[in-house]
C-alpha cells in the first residue's frame, strides 16, 4: 500500500495590491523588507537568509519557526492570523503587516 499526497498549491491573487512590510529576525538582529505576495521563506532567501526548510510546500515543519508578533497570511487556505508567540510555517505564510520572527 502506498500514500501518496497532493499538497495545496499557494494562491496569489494577482488583483492583490502588493504591499512591503518589515520582518524582524530578531536572534540575527536583522530587519529586511519583504512584500504580502510571496511566502515568508522565498523572500527571506532572495535576501540571502537561509532558514532550515525542507518540502518548501506545507508539510514537513522544517520551516516553522516561532512568529513573535505580526499578521501573516496562509497562501494555501488564505486563513489570516495575528496571534503572537505562535509556530509559523515559513514557507506558506506570508507577511501581512511587519512581523518579528524568532530567526
Ligand atoms: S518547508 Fe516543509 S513545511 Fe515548510
């Protein structure tokens, strides 16, 4: 018997206004900008930042880190959350106002 699974694919809305906000890593003590359109992990790399991921698609964990505040957005289920001291799968949630994470 074999699984197998389909992950959910990250939807942009391309009507979207694309917006910039502020991230925080605050154990490298660094601030860079990033926009509301693409997941956390993907703009933290274009910027040369690094984090610990693996499938890149919602399922592994590797990516999840501690969201210390802000509003992000999943782009798979587009559910928004604005809880702080909560794990966040960096590479299906996206930024939705500036955000401090525990990088
Ligand atoms: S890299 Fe696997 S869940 Fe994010």
């Amino acid at each position: 018997m074999s699984e197998s699974f389909t992950p959910m694919a990250l939807s942009i809305d391309e009507n979207a206004e694309v917006k910039t906000f502020t991230v925080t890593l605050t154990k490298s003590n660094r601030i860079v900008e990033v926009s509301n359109n693409k997941p956390l992990l993907k703009a933290l790399q274009e910027q040369g930042i690094n984090p610990p991921h693996g499938c890149g698609m919602g399922i592994c964990n590797t990516c999840s880190c501690e969201k210390l505040t802000g509003t992000t957005q999943n782009m798979q289920n587009k559910s928004v959350c604005g809880n702080n001291n909560t794990a966040l799968r960096l590479c299906v949630n996206a930024a939705q106002g500036p955000v401090s994470l525990d990088l």
